[in-house]
C-alpha cells in the first residue's frame, strides 16, 4: 500500500515524535519573539514630561523620577506654548505661537519625532480643547477663528469664525458646546455647526485662559488684567463669584488637579500659586514661589506639581521689571534660561533641585 503521508522520521534514541516538538519549539520561539518585538515598539511614557521651551523653539523631555532632560525635540515650530497629548498618548500636539509661520505640529510619542506639520488660519496663540474621545483638537487663532483638527487624519476638518480676537477656550463633557473667551466675555458655541447659542457673558478683565470643572457645570476665567478668577454657571450662563488674586497678580493659567478637587492657579506678577476648592469656590491656600511661574502641571497621581517659571533671572524684581519680562517674554522671548521646579502638592515645599531649561518652559503633558 502507498502512503500519500509519509510518517515523521524519528530522531535517534528517540520515542517522541518530532514534528509535534519541532512545532511546538517554533510556537514558543514566535511567542517569545513577538513579546520581545511589542516590548520594543511600545513607548515607555510613563513617569515622563513633555515640556515646550520657547528660546529654542523645542520640546523637553524630562524623566521626572531622575529630574533631569533626557531628550530634546528641536524645530517643532515658532514659539512654542502649550502641548495637549490624546488620550492613548501616541501623539502630541504642539500650539506654536509662531508669528511667521503659523502651524500646530505633531510629535510622535513612539519616535519622538515631528511626524506633522498643520498649517492653521492665524497663529494658535492661546489654549486648545480636546473631546472626550480624543478625536478632535479645537484651538483659537489670532485671525479671530476656532480651528477643529480631526486627530485621526492630522489635517484640519473645520474653521468656526467668532467674535474678535478668542482667547480660553472650554469644550463640555458630552463634546456637545464650544466654550470660547474673548478679552471681556464668553460665549458658548455649537461644537458640530459653530452656531452660537448662548449670548455674550460679561467675564471681566482679558480673561486668556480658561478652565472646566470636571462636571461640566463650571467654568473659570481667569482675568489676567482684572486679577481675578470669574466662576460661571453654565446652566444659569452667569457670573456667580469672583475670586481676588490680588491686584495686578496676572493669573496667567490655571490647571486642574488630577482628582478634580481643585484649581491651582498660576500667578505670574505676584510669586505666588493660589489654590482653590472646586466644590466651594473658595481659596484654600496661597503657596509662595521664587521666580516668575507661568504654569503648574501635575504627576498622574496628584502628588507632585512641577512648575514651570521663566528661570533664576525672575527671583525679587521690582513690579515695573515683573511686567517687563513677561511682556517681552511673551511676544518676543530673551535669551534667558527657565526652569521647571517639582514640590510635593501636599505640603508646598520643594522636594527636588530646578531643572534648567532653554528659555521659558510653558504647559507641558505629564505621564
């Protein structure tokens, strides 16, 4: 009888069969391959920041547990201010406020790399919102537009036209209303149409910078001249309180703690960060700082703020020589090192030596 399937030849000394161990040795090999190969390719983020350096227009990369600068993303754009990661981390977006070359640019968190470059309608000069699901990025322009990115295409899907000269801007939870502040007001947009739907609401004084309670129920703004922090009602869609950072504080930005208990707020003329309790809208407490602090960011896990300032230049000047520097730094940054300072959000103290950085750091993402 002819056999169409010849048996396996068994090797000597042998009773086991060899294709089966033979199989079985090529399974565990390609498993432990594949391990090794998505070990490889899968991006260590955690425990690291992404902070813009204006001076050289890069972005840093910081190990945090070595509280040191491990990498240096250079030419991501002109002016960089503000960086806003998806939710899945893959990539970064870069806000340049660049006035020759406008443009929003993209670094990829795997490479560390600039995978993009997004031309945009007007300089992205101040803050940007991101959906729930990380699928759109809104930023406002100098050219008095909101701009929508669609993330997964890297190209920009929408331009919203508003009022003049759009500033902070906020989207809800359900991704449903665009929040945008101008130099006095705010006013509430439809996200998919850009219709207006809510009037202007009188703010206070350049409120630049904005922020959202984690319920979608409040927003702040932050009146940079008026030294004040305005809480709106957004059902109501009025002023409800306003909080004194003193006066000409300049509460340059605020940021959210990751519990969303509370609203640490930046105030760049006065040495100081002011903390306030979402719940009661109430101030906590004032934490000193030595230089001049354009932004707080915050360890995942709340336990950790690292600041960002504009450098060891900034420490007990005058008031007249505060508002110079940053007026300068902002439009046209010196040739002066910043740094970025880490302190336990517990006590207020400093827990690790500064971190120098080229120029100004400004708002970073923290892993």
């Amino acid at each position: 009888m002819t056999h169409l399937l010849a048996p396996p030849i068994a090797e000597p000394g042998s009773t086991r069969r060899p294709g089966l161990l033979r199989t079985l040795r090529q399974l565990v090999t390609g498993l432990s391959i594949g391990i090794v190969a998505v070990q490889a390719t899968a991006a260590p983020l955690d425990g690291l920041s992404y902070v813009p350096a204006d001076l050289d227009n890069s972005v840093l990369v910081i190990d945090n547990a070595r509280n040191e600068i491990i990498k240096k993303i250079p030419n991501v754009g002109q002016h960089p201010i503000q960086l806003k990661a998806l939710p899945d981390r893959s990539k970064i977006y870069v806000d340049n406020f660049g006035l020759a070359k406008w443009e929003i640019s993209v670094i990829d968190t795997a490479t560390n790399t600039i995978v993009k470059r997004i031309p945009t309608f007007g300089a992205p000069y101040a803050t940007t919102a991101l959906s729930s699901d990380g699928h759109f990025l809104y930023f406002s322009t100098s050219l008095s537009v909101v701009q929508v990115i669609d993330t997964r295409l890297d190209r920009i899907v929408k331009t919203i036209p508003v009022s003049f000269l759009p500033q902070g801007i906020e989207i809800s939870p359900d991704d449903q209303t665009l929040y945008v502040f101008f130099p006095s007001s705010v006013r509430a947009y439809n996200a998919r149409t850009g219709a207006q739907v809510k009037p202007a609401l009188p703010v206070g004084l350049v409120p630049a910078w904005s922020n959202r309670s984690p319920d979608g129920s409040k927003l702040y703004g932050l009146n940079f001249v008026g030294g004040t922090v305005a809480v709106i009602d957004v059902k109501a869609w009025k002023v409800v309180k306003r909080l004194n950072m003193g006066p000409l504080s300049y509460p340059i930005s605020g940021t959210v703690s990751p519990d969303g208990k509370k609203l640490w707020v930046a105030n760049i003329n006065a040495y100081n960060l002011t903390v306030i309790d979402i719940e009661t809208d109430t101030i906590d407490r004032v934490i000193p700082v030595q230089n001049l602090t354009a932004y707080v960011g915050f360890s995942p896990d709340g336990k950790l703020a690292y600041l960002s300032d504009l450098g060891p230049r900034t420490a007990n000047l005058n008031f007249l020589a505060r508002s110079l520097f940053y007026d300068i730094f902002y439009l046209l940054p010196p040739n002066t090192p910043g740094s970025i300072t880490t302190i336990d959000t517990a006590t207020g103290l400093r827990v690790r030596p500064p971190i120098v950085t080229p120029g100004g750091p400004l708002v970073g993402v923290y892993f």
